[in-house]
C-alpha cells in the first residue's frame, strides 16, 4: 500500500480526456497537500510519512508494536447522514479504543478510504475530523489509499506498549471481579436518537442536552487510553466494548481458562440519566446489554485491587465500577434483583 493519499476517483465527466483527468488529479493533490499531509506532523527527523510507497517508523526501545483495524460501512457502522467530520472521528476513535484495552500508547495510524464520488467538500469536512482526533490524541496520519465503491473507511492504528505488558482477553481467573469504565448503553440509544426510534415517552422526556449527550456517544466517542497504563498493572484480562457488553464479555471467557465465565448484577451496570429514564420507562435492557457502540472498557481484576484501581482512575477522569465477578460456570449468568435474568434475544452486534 502506497502511503500516499493519492485520490484515483474521477468523475463521469472527467474521464473523457487527459486534459480533464490532470485537472481533477491536481485539484486531488492539492487537497492531500492541505488537508491530509499535514496530520503527518510530529515525526522524528528519521521517521518518513505520507510522500513514498511506505511509511517508515520506530519503535521504541522495549517495547512492543500493537496492531488494530476496523473498517466502518455507510449504513451499517454509521447513519448515511451522519457528517464527514464524525465519520472521521469514530473511525480512528475505535481503533484507539482498541489500543486502550490492551494498554498501548497511540504511535500512528494509516487510512483506507473507499468514496462513491469526488465530493471535495465532503473530504474536508472528513478531514478536519481527522485532524480533531489526531491532534487531541497526539497520533499522526502515515499514509494509506483511496478508492471509489460505497463508502467505506479502514483505519489501521499502531501503538506501543512496554515488553510483555499488554492486557490480553486470555487472563481472567476465578474469583476476578469484572468491571466497566464510565457508563454503558449511551451509543445505542444515540443510534435509537439518530434513527427516531426512541420510545414516546422515553423521547419526550429527554431535553436538549441529553439528546446532544446521547449523539456524541455514538458519533464522537472517547477512547479510555488514560486508563491504560493502570490496565497494564492491575487488569488480568480486558477488552472495549464495542459488539455490546454481554457479547465482548464473551469474548473474554471464549479466551480464557475452560469453564470460567462471569456472573453480572444489572443494578450495579452504570447509567447515565438518560439511559436510567429508558430502563425505568421501557425495561427494556437490550440496548444496555447488547446494543454496542460504548467503547468503553470491561475488564477483570483481583478484588484486592479494586479501591486501589479505582482511585487511579478517577484520578485520569475515568470511573470504574465492579458488576460482577468470575465463576466456574459453562455460562454467563446475569442477576436482576437477586432472581437471573432471562438472555433471550440479547446477542450483541453479528458482524455477519
């Protein structure tokens, strides 16, 4: 993959003559030059960027490189109408995500874009997105590749973490205590906002503040990589929650030690406001336990621990909060009010 943002999309009318398509390209290049290959700023001196075939980076003395990927599809990832500047934002915001429940520090990230059409406002809209993250979390843009088909955005994010100090999935013991960061539910219910799929009373008691709250869980979401060195300290086990949190937490237990799995209390989960209101108007738990789109944390730690990585925490601004531990058991259980909780239906997102 070249690490130029080389712009091959053409439009009908531009590709007709040589004359038509330099113009189209030049116009491209210069938006690559003005947009895009300043995010690579902030190398060192022997680093390379965008401008070759490949980018060409260090690592860090003892330390590891993190690799992770996602790509986001219009109208399954995301709302088509959703702006340039989200779509840019979320997609580099998951892969850091990522990053956080393995412990890593963001190092660069590369960038696959698939365009239906030339749409240059559209791209610097999407632009100044990139840009907003990469500057907030100090990651450059290192190159990557454009092509045209149905919008589609791959973002490739590498990190670094000291050696054989990265949280796996693969830890969680017997006796572990499972917690989550912050609140759970959020991006779900801003979907539900961006889709007007709210239920009535539910819409009608949320105000304008909630509404904007709810939005920017799903369409700006903060990865928790202030949390990451505690997690290399402390945690046996981690993972984001982006599938929903039963189907992420199942992928712990998938990893780890046969015939372990967890035991959830859904009072201890953490709510925000809003999405206390739905639960208590709706009791509806679906879109808490297997909505997705948190980005958040779960993890397992020993219960010793817990006061100690709490205090860390909210000294980073993030809140940990315990709501459950691990058992010896074939399957996740979930408690509601002391009796278990029925799971039927609440299988996460299926990527197929």
């Amino acid at each position: 993959m070249s690490s130029w943002l080389i712009f091959t999309i053409l439009d009908n009318q531009s590709q007709n003559t040589d004359t038509q398509k330099y113009k189209v390209m030049a116009s491209e290049f210069e938006l690559i030059k003005e947009c895009f290959q300043p995010l690579s700023k902030g190398l060192a001196l022997d680093e390379l960027g965008i401008g070759d075939d490949g980018a060409v980076m260090n690592v860090p003395p003892n330390h590891q490189l993190v690799v992770v990927t996602d790509t986001l599809v219009s109208g399954v990832h995301f709302p088509e109408e959703t702006s340039g500047f989200d779509i840019a934002w979320k997609a580099v915001a998951v892969n850091l995500s990522d990053l956080a429940a393995m412990g890593a520090k963001p190092g660069f990230f590369s960038l696959a874009l698939t365009l239906p059409n030339n749409d240059q406002a559209w791209l610097k809209s999407f632009s100044k997105g990139l840009k907003a993250i990469s500057e907030r979390y100090t990651i450059p843009l290192i190159g990557g590749d454009t092509t045209k088909g149905h919008l589609t955005i791959t973002v490739t994010a590498q990190g670094w973490v000291e050696q054989g100090k990265a949280v796996l999935r693969s830890g969680a013991q017997l006796g572990d205590l499972i917690c989550v960061t912050n609140t759970i539910g959020d991006g779900a219910l801003g979907l539900k906002v961006a889709q007007d799929n709210l239920p009535g009373l539910v819409k009608n008691d949320l105000n304008d503040s909630e509404i904007d709250f709810l939005l920017q869980a799903l369409n700006r979401p903060t990865p928790q990589l202030e949390l990451s060195s505690v997690l290399c300290d402390y945690a046996t086990s981690a993972i984001d929650i982006s599938d929903g949190l039963l189907a992420d937490i199942g992928h712990i237990f998938e990893h780890s030690t046969c015939g372990l799995n967890a035991e959830i209390e859904l009072q201890k989960i953490p709510l925000s406001e809003p999405a206390k209101n739905y639960i208590e108007t709706s009791q509806d738990w679906s879109a808490i336990l297997a909505g997705g789109d948190d980005y958040q944390i779960c993890f397992t730690i020993k219960e010793a621990n817990l006061v100690e990585v709490q205090e860390k925490a909210k000294k980073v601004g993030v809140a940990v909060t315990e709501i459950g531990r691990v058992l010896k058991s074939e399957n996740l259980v979930l408690i509601h009010n002391g009796e278990e909780f029925s799971q039927k239906g609440l299988k996460g997102y299926l990527h197929f």
